[in-house]
C-alpha cells in the first residue's frame, strides 16, 4: 500500500504514510460531524414517545458536550494531518526532484527542455500539493465515512430505504469513472500545448535579439499567439469535458433524493417505518448529496492529476549514474579502449574507438563536424556512459565511480560559457566552493582577467547580469578559465575555448591555457590547426571512428586527413573580398 501511494503521487514514504492518516482523520472528522444528527434523533424520539425527564436530560447535555469537543478536536487533527503535512511533504518533493536531476545522466536532459523541467518542478508539485492537501483525503474521508454510515444504518434501520437513498452513489462514481480514460487523454493533450506554449515563450524571450535582427518577431508573435489560443481551446474543451460527467453524475445523485421519497412515503403509508425515521432519511439524503457532489469534483480532478504523478514519478524513478565514492587510480591517464556509443534513438555516434590520453600531454580531437569529437569528451567525464567498451582513468573504470567524485578531478573549459547573475568573485568561486577571496584574485591573474576585472565599477564584486550579459565573449571565456585555474584539476578538457574569440582575446586565452594545462592530462577539441600544433599527440575523428593518429610530425610526413585540414585552413586564410 505504501509503495503504491508512492508511485501512484510520486510521494515520500513518510508522505504515502501521511496521506493515510490524513484520510483517516477526515473520516473521523465527518463521522463525528454526523453524531449530532444522531442525537438530534434519539431526542425528537423521547419527545414523541413521551420518554424525555429529568434524568435522560443530563444525557443529552453531556453528549452534545463530548461531540463538540470531539469535532474540535478531530478538526485540528485533520488540520494538521492534511495541511501542515502536505505542505512538508510538498518540500521534501522538490528537494528530492531537484536531487534527483542533479544525479541524472546527461542522455535524460537531452530529451527534456527547460519548460518541461521546470513545469515539473513548480506546476506539477503544486497541483500534487493541492490534490494531496484538498481533495485526496477529503474523497476518501467522504466514501469511506458514507460507506459507514450507510452500513449502520442497513444494521438499525428499515434496509430498503437505505438502498433508496444509497443507491446513487456507487452509480454516481462509476459515470464518473468511465470518463477516466478519456479525461486522462485530454488532460495529457493540454499538457502538451501547454508546455509547447512554455517552451515558445522561454524561445522567444532567450532570441529576442535574433528575431529582431531579422525582422522576424510578428510572425513569431503570430506563431507563439496560435500556442496561446490552442491552449486555451484544449483548457476550454478539457473542463467541458469533465463537466459533462461530473454534472451527470450530480444529476443522478438528485434523483436519490425522490427514491428516498417514493419509497419512505409508501413504506409510511403501509406502517412499516414510523414518520420519524421517513423524515430522517429526507434529513440525510438533503444533508449526504451535497458533500458527495464535492467529492465527486474532487474524484475527476484526481483522476486528471493523475498526468502530474506520472511525470513526477518519471523523473524520481529514472535510473541515476552512480558508483564507488573513491577514486582508487594510478595516475591519470584516460584510455578509450574500444569505445561504442549510441544516443537514446540508437543514432550509432561513436564505433570501436581506442587510443590514450596521456598524463603530462596534450591529446587533441580534430576532425570533421559530426564525428564525435564533443561526444568523447563527454564520456571521459562520464557525462553519458559507454554503451560498448570501456574508459580508465588510471586504470580504473570510470563507470564504477560515482559521477561527483570522478568529476572533482575535471576542469572543463567549453565554448559556450555559462555565468551566473551574481559577482565575478561569485563566478570563479564556482570553480572551487569555499575558496577564500585571494584564492580567487589570484586564479583571475592567473587567467588574465586582471586588466577587465580592475575597469568595472565594484571591480571583483561586480554583478555581471543574467549569464554574463555585462561581460564580452573574451571576458565571458576567461572567467571560465579562472574557474578552472581555481578548481587546479588534474585533467583538463578544452572544447573549443577559443573558437569564436577574435585574434587579440584569442592570443591572450591561449596564453592563459598555456598555465593552465601544465603537467595535467589535457583533451583538447579544437577546429584552428594553430590551436593544437603544439600538441603531443592527434586523434583524427571521422564518421566516429579514428581514422588516423600520432603526433604532429608523423601525421604532416604523409597525406593525411590532418595535413590536408591544415593545408585547406591555410587556403581559407588567404582568402580575401573581391
């Protein structure tokens, strides 16, 4: 039971274990809201039958006395057990998502966007929160205490106008249950649209500057206007469609209410129940039907919350990378050794590929776009794991060490940098949490961000905006190599850290890269033949296989595909407007 409270809402075990208390206090809270009316009817009995006197009086004082305290008591149980638990619940939901994404493999964030992840966090949590807090226990409070009294009553009272009055719910719920499949469709088409219209919002906002660049943004307006539309269609169409059984069902529950009539007044007529008992059960079913059209709206709206828990329990139930919390290596060289890779849709990127990356050498990845260059890189930091072969590092295997840990012994320096709204200090600081204020400056000098740096207005305590937007390419790319002078890693991997910089910015990265890899094993991806020649050794990457390597000089002693990208980039620099 618990663990299927826990994938049905994507819950905690102590969450599946809150919720059933919750329901339980529920059905105790509405059981002794019906004790009243129990009273209620044994008094109005005494009174017709001329049995009320001085001693059953006290009776009735002190019953109605103890079911006021019980309500009041049973109502801050249930407070408690609903609300304040739902609420811990909900945070301990988020924490354990975002948890979750930070051990998930990189593969699971290739087939997400940003809208998707993020409606997972902030819209599916809340509705979760909402059904867990308002209409789960409130449902299951409700049929369970109906289902009760409506077996207590078949026990003490005439059973055919039980059934008169009850028959209506069960049916009332099943119409509302064939509905499910189709509710559960709609509700997953407007998800759809919904998040299409999230991600087309997000897009437009990120290429703002591109789409007026190129005077496109009224026909992407038009675009993402057309999303709006269609969510609001799927919204209107989706709650007609539950209405519709949801108003059948309540239709069906008012007809309870002339059964009860009919068959009270005939089994009256016929002296077989006395009128006390016809009017009390016109009482209940006027009291009962109400609650139960609630519940009823409370049911179909499970039922569509019913996407969000899929969702959730998607994310909280994928595999995660993990592995041993120690790194056990004999030095740091990386060895692919007949290496295979393939992306989730089976698109085969990387073929039987084997060679060394040496400590104290620059290993470097050229070769045409496509051939997997950045993948490699990737899987030497075990961002995917190897779907054939194996990688060491120092010999061991990198599949059997933890993510995080393997990770500590990586600086990784790409091409497209990601800053953070917040200081320069704060930026580099990235690099190496806990790093004291000298730490810092001295990994910026490193990197050559002296200069800039001293030239803002807070100089290191500068806030750089939002990814960095404050900052140019060149500054942008030396803050990262500030980090990763900063974390001192052992090995290094370069991609394309100097492939969009202008010649002056490049000069000057180059020459802080050159500090940087000193004695550490280094990758480096990189398309400018002038950026790796001094390399130690070429890994030749074509169509995911390595066609060829060696060091510079072997590879330019032949025709070569290294020697030939090296002629064609001297080509391309000669090249001039006519």
């Amino acid at each position: 039971m618990i663990e299927k409270l826990q994938h049905k809402y994507a819950l905690s075990r102590q969450g599946a274990i809150d919720m059933l208390k919750a329901c339980a206090s529920v059905t105790i809270t509405n059981i002794a809201l019906m004790m009243p009316a129990g009273i209620l009817y044994t008094l109005i009995n005494d009174l017709l039958n001329d049995r009320l006197n001085r001693e059953r009086i006290p009776f009735y004082v002190a019953a109605s006395i103890v079911v006021l305290i019980l309500v009041a008591v049973t109502n801050y149980i249930q407070y408690n057990a609903t609300f304040l638990t739902t609420y811990r619940e909900s945070g301990i939901r988020r924490t354990a998502i975002a948890e979750k994404l930070r051990k998930l493999p990189l593969s699971y964030f290739g087939k997400k966007n940003i809208a998707d992840l993020t409606t997972n966090i902030m819209g599916d949590c809340a509705m979760i929160e909402t059904a867990s807090s308002h209409w789960i226990p409130e449902l299951i409070g409700a049929v369970v205490s109906v289902i009760l009294v409506g077996v207590s009553l078949f026990f003490f009272f005439d059973w055919r106008m039980v059934l008169a009055s009850f028959w209506v719910i069960p049916v009332a719920f099943l119409i509302v249950i064939t509905c499910s499949d189709a509710e559960k469709r709609a509700v997953r088409k407007n998800q759809e649209v919904k998040l299409s219209m999230a991600d087309g919002i997000q897009e437009c906002l990120e290429s703002i500057r591109d789409l007026r660049a190129n005077n496109a943004q009224d026909r992407y307006m038009e675009e993402l206007d057309q999303k709006i539309k269609k969510v609001e269609k799927f919204a209107l169409f989706t709650e007609l469609k539950m209405a519709v059984y949801v108003n059948s069902a309540a239709i069906i529950l008012k007809i309870g209410i002339g059964t009860t009539a009919v068959v009270g007044g005939s089994l009256f007529a016929k002296g077989e129940i006395d009128l006390l008992t016809f009017f009390m059960f016109l009482m209940l079913v006027s009291r009962l039907y109400a609650p139960m059209e609630i519940s009823l709206q409370n049911f179909a709206a499970i039922i569509a919350t019913g996407i969000q828990c899929e969702r959730l329990d998607e994310v909280l139930s994928h595999e995660i990378q993990n592995g041993s919390d120690s790194l056990e290596n004999d030095g740091y060289d990386i060895i692919f050794d007949h290496v295979g890779f393939k992306y989730s849709d089976d698109t085969e990127v990387l073929k039987d590929v084997s060679f060394t990356a040496k400590q104290g050498q620059v290993t470097a990845l050229i070769g045409p776009s496509g051939g997997g260059k950045t993948t490699i890189s990737r899987l030497a930091a075990r961002f995917w794991d190897v779907n054939s072969g194996k990688i060491t590092l120092g010999g061991e295997d990198i599949s059997d060490v933890d993510p995080e840990t393997l990770l500590s012994n990586y600086s990784i320096v790409f091409q497209d940098v990601t800053l953070f709204n917040n200081s320069v200090m704060e930026n580099i600081r990235i690099g190496k949490s806990g790093a004291t204020d000298e730490e810092v400056m001295e990994a910026a000098r490193l990197a050559n961000c002296d200069e800039f740096i001293n030239n803002l207005p807070e100089k290191y305590h500068t806030n750089i905006g939002e990814n960095g937007s404050e900052l140019s390419g060149g500054e942008r790319q030396r803050i990262s190599i500030a980090r990763a002078f900063l974390k001192d890693a052992p090995i290094i991997l370069l991609d394309e850290a100097t492939a969009s910089l202008d010649a002056e910015n490049e000069t000057v990265i180059q020459e802080a890269l050159t500090r940087l890899i000193k004695n550490k094993t280094v990758m480096i991806i990189a398309h400018r033949m002038r950026t790796i020649a001094g390399a130690d050794h070429i890994v030749v990457l074509k169509d995911g296989v390595v066609a060829e390597q060696g060091s510079p000089e072997f590879l330019s002693g032949y025709d070569s595909i290294y020697s030939r990208m090296t002629k064609q980039q001297m080509v391309s620099q000669d090249w001039k407007i006519k």
